[in-house]
C-alpha cells in the first residue's frame, strides 16, 4: 500500500521582522547550500506530492492481493470472513484509484465480486437436493486463490533454479581432440574435371580398333588396391593407363568410385585447386 511522507511539515514560517535573517534552531543547521548553512527549509521549495512515496507491498494483481490480505491474517482460505477481506482490500483499492485509474480498473472488478459474494452470503441459502452439500458463494473464489497460489509458489520454486546469464555463465573452452591431420573433402567438380582431363588425354592416344573385351569392375578394384598397397599417396593420375582405352578408363573410374563407397580408400587434396590423391583407407596387416 502506497505510504505518502510530506516534508513540508520539516519546514518552520520565517518571522516576517526577520527578513533575510536565518532562524537558528540550537546552532544546527538543517542543511549547506552553496557552502552557507542553512538553518530552515525554505518556504518557496516545492516538492510534488509523489516525490516521496514508499511502496511497502508490490501486488501482481487482485489475486495476489487477496491472497496477501488472508495469509498476513492467518485465515482459513476454506472459510474466508468476507466482511473483514472485503473492508481491507476496498480501502487498498481507495489508495489506487486516485493515483492509476487504468490499474484500479482490474481491481474495481474483484471489489465487485467480493461484495456481490458477501450480499449473497447475506440471503438466506438456497436449498439443496437431498445428500448434496449447500452451495458456498465463496467456492469460485476460493478454487481460483488456491490455483494462484500453486501457480505462484511453482513460478518462485522456478526463479530459484540457477539460470545461465543470471546465475553463472556458460565456459567453452576448445580442446583439440585429435593431433591426426585431416585433409579436406575432394569437391565433386574437382573430381569430375581431373576424370575428363584423364578422358581427354585418352582419346589422344587411343587407336582405332575394334574389339570386345569383358571388363570386370571388381578385377579394376583389385588392381587399385594393388597400386596403392605400401604407398602413402598416389597421385589421381598414376591410378590411369591411357593407353588401354576408354572402356578400361571408364571400369577403372567406376571401381575407384565404388572402393571410395565402401570407404576402403580416401580421396583427398591439400588444398583448393591442389592436385587431387588417392590414399589406402587402412593399414593392411603385415
């Protein structure tokens, strides 16, 4: 509730013969303007009404006002006394409402609901069929206050779970996991250019001969891996004859790709536009 404190009431009238003259008031003065002491507060200082005003209670809402009304009291949220709640919170709404009127609104309409409950307990109750309870004016309000009051403990049992930039702060450090340098993927259109560089020089060399040969894609996978046997890197080239024609070039580039599927070797490259290698994916046994 929102607690006004007046200064004015600090300040003494000067003594109209006395003008320009400072009252004393046991040789203290009250305060220094300028380095000269000042022994009253001057009459033509003015201090808006809110300057000094103390909150003592911050309410979220009707709710939490209420609430606040009957937990302070110690009373049963089961058997609210509606005449004593009603009385405390009009009076708290009477301090809002010339201060913030669109905040009284919401508070205006809890008044009207804890008076309308408190003329109905008034009336004489209504009768209830055989082996049912009478109904309580009360029972909504009182369902709604015991749901605040759960959602609101769970939001403060929330607030004290430590949270990151509040609480304390996320530490990264980077912790190199492996001393193994690793070369760079081969880029698809590197590789599909160094295979036409490699087709290009092929129909240079070839000759003009037409024959049948069964290619075995599995045989070529076999002799790549014969090639590379005992070798750190092979450059992409070497892995190629020319002079055998496209077809074997062609079964050479498909085995390649398939032992590149099955990971059984790497194909890797230095860096961009770098010469293109070809590695064993594992160290054979001796």
């Amino acid at each position: 509730m929102p607690l006004t404190v007046d200064l004015s009431a600090l300040g003494a009238a000067p003594d109209p013969d006395l003008s320009g003259t400072p009252i004393v008031v046991d040789h203290v003065a009250v305060a220094r303007l300028y380095g000269e002491p000042l022994f009253a507060m001057p009459q033509d200082l003015y201090i808006p009404p809110d300057a000094l005003e103390v909150f003592l209670e911050a309410f979220e809402g009707p709710l939490d006002l209420l609430l606040y009304l009957i937990r302070k009291q110690n009373f049963n949220i089961l058997d609210i006394p509606m005449a004593g709640v009603t009385r405390q919170y009009l009076v708290y709404v009477e301090e809002i409402r010339g201060r913030n009127l669109e905040l009284a609104a919401e508070y205006l309409l809890m008044a009207a609901m804890l008076i309308e409950i408190k003329s109905r307990m008034l009336l004489p109750p209504r009768k209830a069929a055989p082996g049912e309870e009478a109904e309580d004016p009360r029972a909504e309000l009182v369902r709604r206050l015991l749901e605040y009051e759960r959602i609101k403990l769970a939001a403060a049992q929330l607030n004290e779970v430590p949270q990151i930039g509040r609480d304390f702060l996320k530490a990264q450090v980077y912790i190199e996991q492996s001393l193994q340098p690793r070369f760079p993927d081969v880029n698809v259109v590197d590789l599909q250019q160094a295979w036409a560089d490699i087709l290009q020089r092929a129909k240079l060399v070839q000759h003009h001969r037409i024959t049948r040969a069964e290619l075995s894609v599995r045989e070529h996978m076999s002799i790549v891996l014969r090639k590379l046997q005992g070798r750190r890197f092979v450059e992409f080239e070497e892995l190629f004859d020319a002079g055998k024609g496209v077809p074997v070039l062609v079964v050479t580039f498909i085995a390649m790709l398939e032992l590149a599927k099955e990971t059984l070797i790497e194909i890797t490259q230095a860096e961009v536009f770098a010469p293109i290698y070809v590695r064993l994916a594992y160290s054979p046994v001796a």
